[in-house]
C-alpha cells in the first residue's frame, strides 16, 4: 500500500476506501508537520524509518493531525524586498 495506487496505470484496480482514508490521514500528517515541530520530528522519524507507521497513530500525533494547523499558511515566500527584487519577482 502507498501512493502509487493513486498513479495512472500504477495498478490494475483503483485505489480501495482503505487507502483513500489513508493517504487523506497521510496529508493531514504532513499538513501538521508542515506547521508543528512536533508532528514534523513524528512525521520525520516515520519516513526515515526511524520509527514504525503505527508511531503516526498514536495518541500525542492523532491529537496534532486532529487540532490542525497551529499555524497559517505563508501567504508567500518571507523574502525582503531587495531579496524579492534580486530574484526579479
């Protein structure tokens, strides 16, 4: 089970319910990573198979997937205005 199933021609069924939820929960875990250093050093230990997958499904990491963002979104890159003019942006 992985992304794979979600790529054209990857496999010869369509992805199952199961796999559905799991990549939704996989985002969300990104998503908290991506805002909580917390869940960022959980998510981190998992992909470098420093931990096993059932880490992300702990109580501490289900509570961070579950409370979402603790912080929002950039609304850009946090570049200066001569490092934005420098890139010609």
């Amino acid at each position: 089970m992985g992304q794979d199933v979600f790529y054209p021609g990857a496999s010869d069924q369509p992805p199952t319910r199961l796999e559905k939820s799991l990549a939704a929960f996989v985002d969300r875990a990104v998503d908290a990573g991506a805002r909580n250093p917390r869940a960022l050093r959980i998510l981190l230990d998992v992909m470098s198979m420093e931990k096993p997958p059932a880490r992300l499904l702990m109580p501490d990491m289900l509570a961070l997937v579950c409370l979402g963002r603790r912080k929002p979104l950039l609304p850009g890159p946090p570049l200066t205005d001569d490092e934005l003019k420098a890139a010609g942006i």
